[in-house]
C-alpha cells in the first residue's frame, strides 16, 4: 500500500504539472457553448468569466434599499452560528448552524448594524432558495445560464442566493455539481484544491450536531443523537495543523477573488473554502456532473486514497 500512496502523491503533482494552472484564468465574456465543454467542463478546470452577466438588472438593482422594497417582508431561511462556522467541524463534533426564519429587512438590519444581535448571520440554504423562497427577485437575474445548459444539455438543478457578514466562513468541502457562481455586489475569496489533491487532504467521522441559542443569548450544541455520522475535513486550510495532518504540506492550493460582476466556474468534486467580504450578494447556478466523464474516475481516486490511510 505504500507503493499507491507514493503514486497517488506522484499523480497528483504530475497534475499539477502538466495541466493544471498556477492561478486560476480569466475569460472575457460568455463561451460558445461547445469551446467551454471541451476545454474546462472536459479537463475539469476552473476559471474565472467577466462580462458573463453584464445584463442582469441585479448588478445595478440590488441595493439594501431595493431589496427592502421587494422582499423586506419575505421570510427565509438564515444560517446562524456564534463564530461564522457553519456545517463544520467543532472538535469531535460536525456542527450545522441554527436554521432561523427571519424577514429579509431583519437580516438587512443586522447587516447593516441597525440591530446588534448575537451570532453570525448568513442566508445559505441551498436548496434552490432562489426560486423556491424568493422568486420576486429571478427577472432581475435569470433562472439558468443559457450557454451552461447548452454545454451540459439541461437546465441547473438549483439556483441560491447568498447574503451575509464577513465573519461568515464556508469550511473545507466538495459538491458533485458543476457550479457557476457569481458575485452580484462585494467580493467572494476562494481557496480551491484539485480532486487530483485528494491523498493530501484529511478525512474523519464526526458525531452530526446544531447550534441552538438560549434563552440568555449564548450558543449551546446540541448533538443528533439519532443520525449517522458524517464524514467532513477537520482541516483549518487558511492555518493548517501540519503536525496532525503533515500529509497537507504536498497539497498545491489555488486562491482566487471574484468581485461583483464576475463569475467563477468551479468544476465537480473540487475542493473549495471560501470567504467574503461584508454583506456580499451572490447567485450560484447547481448543474449535475457529468457522470459519464467524471463520476467513475474520480471514485477510483476517492476509493484509493482511502484505502492508501486505512493500512
């Protein structure tokens, strides 16, 4: 087993190497569907694309103001937690934010500093909330990206919205979708490693739990007593414990800012962590991977790494 450890280090800087790119590129302007296919989808390249939604309303629409007068009164789904952290790992614990319905001038306000309130707020719940709590707000946008769901021959799967403070951090993960994700107002941070990467990057099992607020304002978790538990990264990349996972030290991140206006392609299975700045708005288009390509090698890669730990 230590032969497949030293090739999967191998393969994955090989990869490095040979096609993947030292910073993430720019495109300007929309792809023609089938150029995008071959030469990002296909290589499962990220990139980064300007002017690809230079016609929405919402770049210039989206305003505090605006959005009081549209959806102040909507109620949604908040994340909230005591430290910014949701759906991460707090030692032995997966810990999943308080799910909290609140008016979309409430989340404003606390944006805002109008109304001091404890914890961190973040509108994240994805599960299409775009369409499915706040579709006043899709003609200012579009429900799909045109020239993705040529490439891919189907419409997205979701379309989220996302709002929130500064302090609210995205942990470590990975998501089978294809992802376009764009930045309407402030500045996303993200920081991206390979699924070639995939030896370097630790894994463990961890007891599912929720933040819950008490009554005198302080956050409590509270475990799932009755759910499986979760597999998750228990790795801090900004601040990585080298010492406890001195296997990370290979791994070749990638760090990019996608600022208003801009839309970052994030292909299936690729690690991300991400940041933003305070009160950013941002619209991201879910689109199934390609299993026929993607699903099987990326398996082997997983099933192998795995493996290569547990011996």
């Amino acid at each position: 087993m230590e032969k497949v450890r030293e090739r999967l280090a191998e393969f994955s800087l090989e990869a490095h190497d040979l096609y993947l790119n030292q910073s993430v590129p720019y495109l300007d302007g929309p792809p023609e569907p089938l150029q995008f296919y071959r030469d990002w989808i296909g290589q499962n390249k990220p990139c980064i694309i300007r002017d690809a939604f230079s016609h929405w309303a919402a770049l210039s629409r989206w305003t505090p103001e605006y959005l009081r007068q549209k959806i102040g009164s909507k109620v949604i789904s908040v994340a909230v937690t005591p430290n910014g952290l949701a759906d991460a790992v707090v030692g032995d614990r997966f810990v999943m934010p308080e799910e909290r319905q609140m008016s979309v001038a409430s989340v404003l306000d606390i944006i805002e500093g109008k109304v001091q309130e404890p914890g961190v707020f973040y509108v994240q719940k994805q599960c299409s909330n775009l369409l499915q709590e706040l579709p006043e707000l899709v003609d200012d946008v579009e429900p799909h990206v045109s020239w993705m769901s040529a490439a891919l021959g189907r419409s997205p799967d979701a379309v989220n919205f996302w709002l929130g403070e500064e302090n609210a951090v995205t942990s470590m993960h990975k998501d089978p979708y294809e992802n376009l994700y764009c930045v309407v107002s402030g500045e996303k941070r993200f920081l991206l490693l390979p699924p070639t990467d995939r030896t370097f990057i630790p894994y463990d099992m961890f007891q599912p739990a929720v933040y819950r607020r008490r009554d005198d304002g302080e956050f409590e978790i509270v475990d799932q007593v009755d759910s499986e538990k979760v597999p998750w990264i228990p790795l801090d990349p900004l601040d990585p414990d080298l010492e406890r996972f001195p296997q990370y030290r290979w791994a070749r991140p990638v760090c990019c800012s996608v600022k208003a206006g801009e839309m970052l392609y994030l292909p299936s299975l690729w690690f991300h962590h991400v940041r933003q700045s305070h009160g950013c708005i941002a619209v991201n288009f879910w689109y199934d991977m390609d299993y026929d390509i993607k699903y099987n090698y990326f398996q082997l890669l997983e099933s192998l790494s795995e493996a290569s730990r547990s011996t």
